[in-house]
C-alpha cells in the first residue's frame, strides 16, 4: 500500500482531489437546505444538520481509508478478506506517454481511494466545525 501523503503530494493529485471536495460540498450543502425546509420539526438552527452531514462524510472516508488496504466494507465480515491476493505484474507491448492524469477517471485504483480518503475527510471535518459553531451560536 502507498502511503497515504506521498500520494497526495504528486502535483496531479490536487484537481482531483479539489473538485471532490467541491461535489461532496455542494451535495451536503443541498442535503442540509433541504433537511432544513422538510424535515426540521423541533430542532432549531441549522447546526445539527452541518454536523449530521459532516459525520456522514466523516465516515465515508473511513471506509474508503479501509479499501486502502483492499478491505471493501462488503467484505469486513469475512475471514479472508484480511489476506491480501498476490499481484501479478504482467508487461504489455504498448508504449505509454509518461503524463500526468488529467481527470478522476485516468488514475488509478490506489490514487482513486486516496482522492476519496481526503476528499471526504476535509469536507467533513469542514461540515462538523461549521456545524458545531453554528449549533452552538444559533
């Protein structure tokens, strides 16, 4: 497994990461306003809605920290999830271009967990302070 911040330090990793972060804000956001105007009955502020939304969050980088170690949450209960399979390395006759990737789409599978570890990390912890502060404000 690769460390989780020599990953995110490669200068590509920044747009991807970033417009995670801006789509799970925006969802979060919208999830907040809309549980706000429906389903708010007795629970003043617009706090605990921040808070709920960032503890979701929160948790979704957990499991995407634990499919780093290619332990999907479907397969926690099993015993033989926890051994890791042997990689094979095979060579194939095409020549790659050394770029960097330019989209979510072009990395690959460890870079991917990554992107979505840190993603949901940061906008959740970003939703739980804003929360806290405006349930205990408001």
């Amino acid at each position: 497994m690769k460390t989780i911040w020599k990953v995110v330090r490669r200068e590509y990793m920044l747009r991807p990461i970033l417009q995670l972060c801006f789509y799970k804000a925006l969802a979060g956001v919208l999830v907040t306003v809309l549980w706000f105007q429906f389903l708010n009955h007795g629970v003043r502020g617009i706090g605990f809605g921040l808070t709920a939304v960032g503890l979701v969050l929160v948790c979704a980088s957990w499991f995407s920290y634990l499919c780093l170690d290619e332990n999907s949450y479907r397969n926690l209960l099993k015993r033989d999830s926890w051994k890791k399979p042997p990689k094979i390395k095979t060579a194939d006759m095409i020549d790659y271009i050394e770029t960097d990737p330019e989209s979510f789409r072009e990395l690959d599978k460890d870079e991917k967990h990554v992107a979505q570890f840190t993603s949901s990390l940061g906008t959740g912890l970003v939703f739980a302070i804003i929360g806290t502060i405006a349930a205990a404000l408001f």
